[in-house]
C-alpha cells in the first residue's frame, strides 16, 4: 500500500507591512537562526509587534499638526488685541482683530468678498496651469540640450529675480486694462521658477537612469518623458511650489497697479480700494484674505502631494509622517 505523505505543518502567514529598514533587519535576524528557543521568538515577536505599531500609527491622524498652527495663530490675535488695546494708535489706523472681523462680515453680505476672493482664485489658478504647460516642455528642453541651456539659461535665471510688478506698465501698454495684462504677469512670474526647478531636479538624477535608458533603445522623446521627468519630480516639485508663490505673488501686484477698463475685481482690487478709502479695516481684511488662499493652497494641494512623493521614494522620515 502506499504510504500516507508525511503531514507538513503550514507556517502562519504574516501579512506585509511597511517597516524600517532597523525593524526589518530585526525580524530577518531572528528568522533566520538556527535556534529556536524562547529568546528567538520573543524577539521576532517583538519584531512584529514593533511592524504593526508603525503601520497603526500610518493611520492616526497627528492632531498636533492641527492644534499647534490654531494655538500660534490664537496667540497672535491676542497679542494683535493686546497691543491695539494699549491704544498707542487710533482704532482708524490700526484696527483690532473684532474691527477686521466685523469688516468681512459686511464684505460678505455685500458679495465683494466672494467675488474678490473667486476671481483672483481663477486668475491664479488658470494662469499658473498655463504656465506649468509653458515651462515643463520649455524645461526638459534646456535640460536635454546643453547649447540651449548655456545660451538661455542666464536669461531664465535673470527673468526669475526680476520683480513681477516690473512687468506691469508694460503689460498695460500693450494689453490695455484687460485680464490679458494680469495673466501675462502671472506668466512672467511663475514660468522661470517651474524651469528652474525642473532643471534643477534633471541635474541631480543619478547619470546611470540615462545610460539604461540608452541600453533599452529609449529615444530621445523616451527618455525625456520616461526617464528624466519621472526621476526629476522632487525638484520640480519645488520649481512648481515656488512657481505658484510667485505666480500669487505677481497676480496681486498686477491688481493693484490694474484697476478698471474690463478687469474684474479681485483681491488686489479689494486691497487698492481700501487705501484709496483710507479703511484700514479693509486693507487688513484683504491681506488676511491673500494670506488665508496662499496658506490654504500649500495645505490642501502641495503638502499632500510632496508628502506623498517623498513617502513613495523613502525619503520621508518616521518622525514627519
């Protein structure tokens, strides 16, 4: 008769979770022993009880990174209240936090808050897309070819340190008191920090990504698209997040020097009409405004994406996460 197979006993299987690379080693170490006495499997067991942990703590939301920007952003209104109580400048001339405050509300029942704050929005928005459209093929040429980027490359680095508001008489000129003029300042603004960036990032791929795609036949195009950008995406991130401050930037200088003909009325607007009244109260309000978008266009947009990137390369450490 033939004989019954020999039973094997069916190890217990451990789903995958990401680690460290100390964690991982641990539990290796004790894996691969040949004992296997008690002090082995109480230092695997630690080892998978410090894997799970790290994954737990993946999922819990860090309220600290909540609780402290409200708690600094609390201190400062009481120190704003502070000093506005001491009464060292009149009320008209340094309106306290309850003033400003009162101030939005009556910009909101007149709808010039939301008109002001959608408008400078889609400029900003709209523009800085055109621009990242402009920049990255623009960038991954200079990039690629070098007798390009040594003729303009200087110029690139010169148009970045030119104040945007420079631009405006001359966008006005030539294209009237239009929303032509504000979006060419935004261009001018934010498409030679998304070059630069781009640039920068394609000079700190490693040179061996370049020599594989040249074994595997990429072409040219190829290797642009499918090498070189892919691996570039760090710092061209920065050139991104840095193209959208100086994209703001130059959108609100462009509104406050603009105003009228066919321009609509954003939050630069908003800003040039408080000084034109002398209304404190509205200039505060609508710099609270241009600080709350770009704070808020950092936190929902490009935080998480950045933090993403890096975690997905490995270059996001334990205590950030």
């Amino acid at each position: 008769m033939p004989s019954n197979p020999p039973l094997v006993e069916e190890e217990p299987v451990v789903e995958p979770v990401e680690a460290t690379a100390a964690e991982t080693r641990h539990v290796h170490a004790a894996l691969t022993r040949t004992s296997t006495g008690k002090e082995d499997l109480r230092e695997l067991e630690s080892g998978l009880d410090s894997l799970q942990s790290d994954a737990d703590r993946k999922h819990r939301i860090d309220w600290t990174r909540i609780l402290l920007p409200v708690a600094a952003l609390v201190v400062l209104v009481l120190v704003w209240q502070f000093y506005v109580s001491l009464g060292v400048k009149r009320r008209d001339l340094v309106p306290g936090p309850l003033d400003v405050l009162g101030q939005l509300g009556v910009l909101w029942s007149d709808g010039k808050l939301q008109e002001s704050v959608c408008t400078s929005l889609q400029r900003g928005v709209v523009g800085f897309l055109i621009s990242v459209a402009i920049a990255t093929p623009v960038g991954l040429l200079l990039a690629q070819v070098a007798p390009l980027r040594r003729a303009f490359g200087p110029l690139i680095s010169g148009l970045q340190v030119l104040p945007s508001v420079a631009w405006v008489p001359a966008a006005i000129i030539w294209f009237g008191l239009t929303d032509a003029t504000v979006y060419f300042v935004v261009f001018m603004g934010a498409i030679p920090s998304i070059i630069n960036g781009l640039i920068s990032g394609v000079d700190q791929i490693p040179p061996q990504y370049r020599r594989v795609g040249t074994v595997l036949g990429a072409s040219r195009l190829q290797m642009a698209l499918q090498i070189v950008l892919p691996a570039a995406l760090p710092g061209y991130l920065g050139g991104l997040k840095q193209g959208w401050a100086f994209s703001w930037r130059s959108l609100m200088a462009a509104e406050i020097i603009a105003v009228g003909g066919t321009i609509g009325f954003g939050l630069g607007s908003l800003l040039d009409q408080g000084r034109t009244l002398s209304d404190m109260a509205v200039v505060m309000a609508a710099i609270l405004l241009i600080l709350a978008v770009g704070i808020l266009i950092e936190l929902l947009v490009f935080g998480p994406i950045e933090k993403r990137l890096l975690r997905s390369r490995g270059l996001l450490s334990g205590s950030t996460r």
